[in-house]
C-alpha cells in the first residue's frame, strides 16, 4: 500500500527561485527533485549528529507536551502564544529579506 505524501509549500524570493531554476536544470533534475535530495542530504546529516533522537514513536502533541514539561516544568508562561508566533515570523521575514 502507498503511502499518502504531504504537500510543503515554500516562499522564495525570485532570485533565489531563479537560482534553483538555474542549478536543477544544469543538474538535469526538476526543482521539486532537487529540493527532495537537498532536504535528504540535510536530514540524514543531522540525523546522524544526534539530531534525530529528537524523533520518537509518540505522537506529535504527546511529544511537544513531554519536551514542554521537561523545560518548563508545570510553570505557566505570560502571554499570548499566537501574539510570539507572530512576532517570531515578522522576525524571521525580515532576515529572510535581508538575505534576498
């Protein structure tokens, strides 16, 4: 039986979407096929620097509540979760267009 895949969409900026154009097509690749082998190669390196015991056979949310415990115990944290989210990718957007 397949399995179903997921979607990920990605944001780039032009020049960097005409720079990966560029390179898969030298490389004779698509660009969904070089981003899969790009993104591989970065897993299996992390994997195999001890990121992956970062993984478990849990689910998801039991997962972030053990690792949540762990760090912050039974404390409550101020504020609005979704006012940090937001904040952290109006952060990150403008480094990203520093970087553009």
């Amino acid at each position: 039986m397949e399995t179903k895949k997921k979607r990920l969409t990605l944001d780039l900026a032009p020049a960097f979407q005409r720079r990966l154009k560029a390179i898969s097509a030298l490389k004779g690749v698509s660009m969904r096929g070089y981003c899969q082998a790009a993104i591989d190669r970065e897993l299996t390196r992390d994997e195999a620097n001890g990121l992956g015991g970062l993984l478990a056979d849990k689910p998801d949310h039991e997962m972030f509540a053990d690792l949540q415990k762990e760090i912050f115990g039974d404390k409550t944290l101020p504020g609005n979760s979704a006012d940090l989210i937001r904040e952290a990718r109006e952060i990150r957007d403008a480094e990203m267009e520093r970087w553009a």
